[in-house]
C-alpha cells in the first residue's frame, strides 16, 4: 500500500467501487496495489495471471476475467462475489439492486464458468470441458460421458438435456454456497 | 408394549452373569455342584479317591478363570447394550453411557453385596493398553478429514490452549480453595493442585464421542468438539509427565514459584509430545499404506495390517512418551485413503466392521467399569473440595471457550457462533481418562480424595450434562446436521467451487486453507499415490470414487428389493425394464445409503442413517432410535438363492477395488434386469471387447435416461404420504 498506488486510484473511484461492491477503503486499496503489481509487463493483466495458478481450472478463472475488461473495476466487481455475506448487511436499506455477494450472484459466478458461450444453459459438451478439466487425463472419455451424463440427470427437470440456472440453483441448494464461495478479505 | 419381552431374558442372564464374576478366585464352592455326580476337583489328592481313574464329570474353573471372567464382562456388557436397545423409551431420553454406568453400579454393588470387598477396578495398564487405543482407531478412521483439516486452526487452539487455561485455572482456583480451608485440605500442595488440574480438565473422547453421536449437531461444531477431545490429549500426557518434572525441578531449585525456565520446557514438552505422536503415526500410516498395496494376493489378512500397524503406532508412541492418542488418530488418518484404494471390498468392509465391533465393545466396557469402580472402600469424601472442583471446572471451562472463541472467530471464516460456543462449553465431558490418570498418581495421605472427586466429576458430566445436552440443543435451535444424499452434480459443483477458490486466492494473494489443500492434493498426486497405490488399483479423481460409489450402492440396492416393491408396482402397466427401475428406487427409498462423507461415528450403525425424508424404513419406532437401527450394515453379497438375483449376487462378489481399472471404458452390462451399466461393468471380470457393445449403448442410454426420469417422479409420489 504504498503511496503510489493510492495516488493513482482517484477517490471518487474509490467510492464508487465501494459503493458497487460493498467493499472497505482499506481493502480496495489494498487489492489495487495488488492489481498493479499483477499488471506489470507486456502482457498485462492477463498475461500474468495465466502463469500464476496451475490447475487448469484456475485459468478458466481468468477466463472469467475477461468479461469485465480487465481493468481495476472489473476486477474489484469479480472479487466482490467472494465477499462473505454479513449478517449486518441484511438490516440495511436494501439496495437498488441485489449485491454482488448474494447468494445467487455467487452461483451465477459459478454457472458462467460452465457456461462460456453464454446461452444460459449447461450443456453437455460443456460440462465434458468442466470435467475434463478438473478430472485429469486419466479417464476415459466414456466414464466422463456418463458422469455427465448423470450430473444432467440429476439436475435437469425440464428434460431439455441442460442444465438452466434455475436448476443449477436447485442442485446446490444444500450446498453451503455462502461459505464455500467466500475469501476474508483482509481489512 | 411387546418389544419388552427380552428384557426378562436379558436381565437374568446379565444376573448369571453377575454371579459368576462374584466367584471368589480359586476354588470353586463346594457346594456348587451336585454331589452325587463323578464330582471332582483337578487339585484333590487323587491318591484319595476311588479307584477309577475316569472321572464322569469334574469341574477346573481355576484353569480358565481369567479368560472366563473376561468374556464374562465382555458378554454382560454387551447384554446390556442390547437391552438398552431394546427397551423401549429409554434410549430417547439416557444416552447409552449413563445406562451402562448404571449398570456397573448395579453389578458393582452385587459384586460387593456377595463378596463383601471392593470390585475389580479398572487398572490404568487395561484401559490405556487395550480399552482406549480402539475407540480412539475408530474415531480417527472416520473422521472426516476434509472437515478436520479446515477447522484444524480453530480446534488446535481449542485443544492446546483450552486445555491450558482449564489447567492452570482449575490448578490455581483449587489450591486457593485448599488454603481457604486449611483444616481438612492443608496438606495438599500446589503440586497436587496443579496435576490434578492437568488431569480433570481434559475432555475425554470416549464420553463426548458418546453422546455428540446421538445429537446430531452440525458437522462444524461436531467436528470442533471431537477434534479437540482428541488432541487434548497431548497436552494432558504433557500435564501428568511435566507434573514430574516440575517436581524434578522443584526439588533442584528449591523455589516454591514456577520458574520462567520451567514454563519454556513446559511448553517445549507440548510441542514434543504432540508432534512425535504426529510423526510417529505418519511413519506407521505411511507403511501401512505400503503394505497394503502387496496385499492383493492374501487379501484375506489385509485388514489385519491396519489394526496391527495402528496399535504398533499407539504404542510406539506410549513407549516414547508421546502422545499416543494423536498417534493413532494420524496413522489412521494417513493410511486410510491408501488402504481404501488398495485392498479389496470385502476387506473394507471388515476393517470397518472390526474396528465399530471393536470400538463398541471398548466403550461398552469402559462404561461399566467406570460405574462398578465407583462401589469402592476406599472413598473420602469433602464437601468443599468436590462442589469447588466442579463448579471450577464449569466456570474455567465456559470462560476458557468464551474468549478463545472471541479471538478465533476474527480468523475464521465461518465464526462460532454463541450457541455454538455454548455446546461446545457444555458438551465438555469428562470421562474414563481422567479415572485411569488419578490411578495413577504416586500415593499421598489425599489421594483417595482425588480419586472420589475425580468419580464425582465424572459422573456429574456424564449424567447431568450428557442428558440435558440433547433438550438443549433442541431448546437453543442449534444448527444440525444437514442429512443429505451426495449427488454427482453436488461433488463436481463443489469441486469447481474449490477450485474457483484457490484460482482466486491466488490472484488475491491469498494463502488461504485453499491453497494449502491445492498444493497436498498435488504433492498426493504426483507422489504419494504412486508410490503406495498398486498399479491397478490408482482411481484418480475423487469425482469418479463418488461416481463409482454411487453406482455400486445403486447396485446394492438392486438386491435388496424383492419382496418390498411388488405392493407398489401393482397400479400401473409397466414394461421389464421400468419394473427394475422402479425396484431400484423403491429400494434406495427404502434403504439408508452411505454416505462417504458423512462421519459414520455412530458405534451402532457402520452406514450412518442419513434418511431424508423421503426415506424412511418401515421400522422406525422412534424417532433417535433413526440413527441407531443397525441396518444391513452388511450389504454385502446376501446369501439369496432367489434366481433372478443371483446373477447379480455373484456380480457383486467379484466387486473388488482392483477391477476397477480407470482405462477401461465402461462396459454395458448385458444382463437384462439392471440398468446400471457403470457399477456392474466393474464387476465384469471376463470382459467381452467393446466393440460389441456400441450398438447397445444408445439403447441402454434411452433406457437409463428414463429410468432415471421415473426415479425422480417416484422420489417426488413417495414424498406425498409423509
């Protein structure tokens, strides 16, 4: 958190980010020097990260990214569906529209990594890609094909061979998404 | 009322029992046996008797008094077990302990009715070596490591510094108490104050595993009270050993305060015994785990290795002074996912069955011998010593877990919260090991003191706090357990979340549990599975282990089905295939599943009962008696001759771990009355090519889908009635 950074984040950017993202001075300062520091070299933002993570999963993380162009707002918007939800926020005004660390943002977040074409709807092959992914080399596509295909039937209620959002909300219901899906942010 | 009518067998046989744990050793009475018979004793002169040598019938109970009295305990605890069970109301309301305390007061106090002194008690040598070191296996082999190891921050700081702030507390408050009253409790120093301190304040596994089971509380809390009734342990061996140095020490200096040299050793001791009992039972759970993995061709002593390389860590660990529980619980916890992958089926299923056998037996007997050592001659007794200690202990533990709490909840992502904090303060039982350790202690004029507080202590938690506990977690709305069946979907869902995490965690920079755990599942991958996993037996994913778990249990229940379905299947037109569909899910409906992540601590049930509601067994008389049915807990290969099962009976003999060979694609069963293609093509030994099969599977796939499809809409028809 040198003085550097901070000079270069403008505060009434900082307050806006705040305002979006619900997170605190502190914190949105500490995460730009992160981001600057992330950002150096030709490459840029993205180029850097590709190299940080190892699983294959991470960069369709940083895939992610992409969507919000890659600048420090984007960036904070991402982060911010990893706040963990605080039970003060919930006797505040509500706001205009639902934060971005609620619970069906958070999932949201989770289905558009499945769902890179953004249809809205998981399809086969693209949870064939998810798996691939987290699984490893060592299975044969047949076993792959027909734990996908048992993931869509466990899901899918309106027998279209998808998996909706709606129905990939019902899955996790029982999963402890807010918990799971949750970084502290150091203040 | 007609499930009460083996009680009166019961009873008297636990009473036969009872009387003949009152022979005195040695000779048996004369006036046993009926006279007229060939009666003879081995000892008699046979000079003496009459000429013949063969004697018709002749009794030598010292021959095989010492096995026969065991067994005889053994067999009247498990007696009792079993009337517990079966009596009605009573298992709602008492958890088992508190009966099986009553009815090692009952034999105790029979025992001294008839032979006018003290019972046997429980000697500190039985109950370490052999009683202690089971239960504590078993709780180590379930526990559910994720969960551990994401609270394992929160629970070391509970287990070490809890412990040591109920230590000094209680040591300290004590010895203020026996100042104030300098009459009676004069003689008791500071040293005595502060080791019985060490010993009473540790929460013992045994009692808390007991009654936690019955609970059913959220797996956090569950997991944070165990844990730290586990790894206490360390500090209590720390607490009874540095009483000895602080002696050592005190006899060198000759000061009466502790010295800050003192403190450093202390301390440093903690650190000893906790991580040599860590590395001890990492070296054993490593080469057990590299046993195993030869074992394939004797697989029938496969199990055996686990008990023997885990005992051999326990005690290892005791002869070096380590922590022996924290050994345990390590080799345990380390051989496990080894073990699992390497040996066969069947050999899973015995280790889990022995060590629950096992485990059940030993806190069975701890029980009652904690409740027949209590009739003794040699208590003493003093009203201010006893009220202080227990109130003491309360008031130090509420305040220990109170700011500990306060302070670890900043760190923690999921905070504690005040009701937690509440049951964890209260769920502080103290059991068993605390009455071996006062045994153990060198003679002084106050022991026997100690040992009747101690008794008190126990007895007070186990009771009172064992039976309240339950209404109260009901009266404070405590979080409970979520009783889910895994799904795939959920696995893989929450597969990507952990993934998503550590990639996020990483570009925050972030080291977080997430990262952590990225990095030991790679360094597991890239070596330690290689190197203690057989060729044939490498699964690589835990997606595809979940997978495959639940297609075999989907199997399993193809056998279990026949003559529950037909009642229902009767209203609709139904083709071969949809009958064995719905034969399949009626059974999964009507059977508990295991679940493999669902901590299977209950001693009674191998499979958890994790009934949603739409499962629900047809005998349920009760509503805690849920968890407690042992049902089919041996799934395994049913003696049925019924023909259209045997095939798959003899399918699911030949499921082992070691066909399940990764590379292989899955084959289609061509067996028409299942529809479960991928557990049963695992099972297929001889495999025909799979070129033949490609034809089929478009077919197969329809028919699955459509099963499938049936199982939801009959999940949803079964849910109406309830």
């Amino acid at each position: 958190m040198g003085s550097r950074a901070s000079t270069l984040l403008r505060e009434e950017e900082i307050e806006e980010i705040k305002k979006e993202t619900g997170f605190s001075h502190s914190q949105i300062t500490r995460l730009y020097s992160r981001f600057t520091s992330l950002d150096k070299g030709e490459n840029g933002f993205l180029g850097r990260i590709i190299k940080i993570p190892e699983s294959p999963m991470c960069r369709r993380v940083v895939v992610s990214f992409r969507e919000d162009q890659v600048n420090f707002k984007g960036f904070m918007r991402t982060l911010a569906h990893f706040r963990p939800i605080e039970d003060n926020e919930k006797n505040k005004n509500p706001p205009t529209s639902e934060p971005l660390n609620s619970r069906t943002n958070k999932l949201l977040f989770a289905f558009r990594l499945y769902d890179l074409d953004r249809d809205d709807k998981i399809s086969r092959d693209e949870l064939l890609q998810v798996l691939r992914m987290m699984v490893g080399v060592n299975i044969s596509d047949d076993q792959l094909g027909s734990i996908a295909d048992r993931t869509i039937q466990e899901a899918d209620t309106n027998g279209d061979n998808c998996i909706s959002f709606q129905e990939f909300i019902k899955v996790l219901e029982k999963v402890d998404v807010e918990q799971k899906m949750s970084i502290r942010f150091l203040h | 009322m007609a499930a009460l009518w083996p009680f009166p067998l019961l009873i008297s046989e636990s009473l036969w029992a009872c009387l003949a744990l009152t022979l005195p050793d040695g000779y048996p009475e004369p006036h046993n046996g009926p006279p007229t018979a060939g009666f003879n004793y081995s000892h008699v002169d046979p000079s003496v008797d009459l000429p013949s040598a063969l004697r018709v019938f002749s009794l030598d109970y010292h021959h095989v008094q010492a096995p026969f009295e065991i067994v005889l305990w053994i067999m009247l605890a498990s007696l009792a077990k079993l009337g517990f069970h079966w009596s009605g109301r009573v298992p709602a309301i008492v958890p088992e302990s508190c009966v099986l305390i009553m009815v090692g007061l009952l034999v105790g106090g029979v025992i001294y009715g008839v032979r006018h002194s003290a019972p046997p008690t429980l000697s500190a040598d039985a109950f370490f070596l052999f009683l202690l070191p089971p239960i504590v296996l078993d709780a180590g082999y379930f526990l559910p490591g994720r969960l551990f190891f994401e609270n394992l921050g929160t629970i070391l700081w509970y287990a070490v510094l809890g412990t040591l702030w109920n230590v000094l507390g209680i040591g300290l408050s004590l010895y203020g108490v026996c100042l104030l009253a300098p009459s009676s409790l004069g003689d008791i120093s500071l040293l005595h104050c502060l080791l019985f301190g060490s010993l009473i304040a540790a929460v013992d596994p045994v009692a808390v595993l007991s009654v936690f089971q019955e609970m059913h509380v959220n797996e956090q809390l569950h997991i944070l009270v165990f844990g730290e009734s586990l790894l206490n342990d360390a500090v209590t061996v720390v607490g009874t050993g540095a009483a000895v140095l602080y002696k050592l020490f005190e006899s060198f200096l000759r000061l009466p305060s502790v010295t800050g040299l003192d403190v450093l050793v202390g301390g440093c001791r903690v650190v000893v015994v906790g991580l040599g009992g860590l590395f001890v039972g990492l070296f054993f759970g490593l080469v057990a785990a590299l046993t195993s993995r030869f074992t394939f061709r004797a697989q029938v002593i496969a199990p055996l290795f686990v008990f023997l390389y885990s005992y051999l860590s326990y005690l290892t660990s005791e002869m070096l002074h380590f922590s022996g529980i924290v050994a345990i619980v390590t080799c345990a916890v380390t051989m496990k996912q080894y073990v699992e992958a390497n040996v066969s089926e069947r050999s899973n299923t015995s280790i889990q069955y022995f060590l629950k056998m096992w485990s059940s037996v030993s806190e069975t007997l701890i029980f009652i011998f904690l409740g027949v050592s209590t009739i003794q001659d040699i208590h003493m007794w003093s009203w201010p010593f006893v009220c202080s200690t227990l109130l003491l202990c309360l008031v130090w533990r509420a305040t220990g877990v109170l700011l500990l709490t306060a302070v670890v909840n900043k760190l923690r992502r999921n905070a504690v919260t005040f009701r937690d904090q509440f049951i964890i303060a209260y769920g502080g039982l103290r059991g068993a090991i605390c009455f071996s350790l006062v045994f153990l202690i060198d003679d002084f004029p106050k022991k026997r003191l100690f040992i009747t507080t101690t008794i008190v202590v126990i007895l007070f938690t186990v009771f009172v706090q064992g039976m309240t506990i339950k209404p109260l977690v009901e009266l404070l709305d405590v979080k409970r357990k979520k009783r889910a069946l895994p799904t795939v979907s959920e696995e893989i869902h929450s597969r990507l979340l952990d993934h998503l995490l550590s990639g996020i965690e990483d570009v925050v920079g972030y080291w977080g549990q997430h990262y952590w755990k990225d990095r030991f599942e790679q360094f597991n991958k890239k070596y330690l599975r290689r190197f203690l996993i057989g060729e044939h037996h490498q699964t690589h994913s835990s997606i595809l282990r979940v997978y495959q778990e639940v297609e075999r249990r989907e199997q399993q229940g193809v056998e279990e089905t026949p003559p529950v379905v037909d009642a229902h299947s009767s209203s609709r037109p139904l083709l071969p295939e949809e009958m064995d569909s719905i034969r399949r899910i009626l059974s999964r409906n009507l059977q508990n599943f295991n679940n493999k992540q669902m901590p299977a601590y209950s001693r009674h049930t191998l499979h958890q009962d994790l009934t949603t509601d739409k499962m629900r067994k047809p005998l349920h008389r009760h509503q805690s008696l849920t968890e407690r049915c042992t049902y089919h807990t041996i799934t395994y290969c049913p003696q049925r001759v019924d023909g259209e099962f045997s095939k798959s009976c003899r399918g699911r003999a030949r499921l082992s771990r070691s066909h399940t060979v990764c590379s292989a694609s899955p084959r289609w069963s061509e067996r028409p009355d299942s529809l479960v293609p991928a557990a049963l093509n695992h099972t297929q030994p001889s495999d025909p090519g799979p070129a033949e099969e490609e034809p089929d599977s478009p077919q197969r796939r329809t028919q699955i889908e459509r099963a499938t499809k049936k199982q939801l809409s009959f999940i949803l028809e079964n849910e109406k009635p309830l």
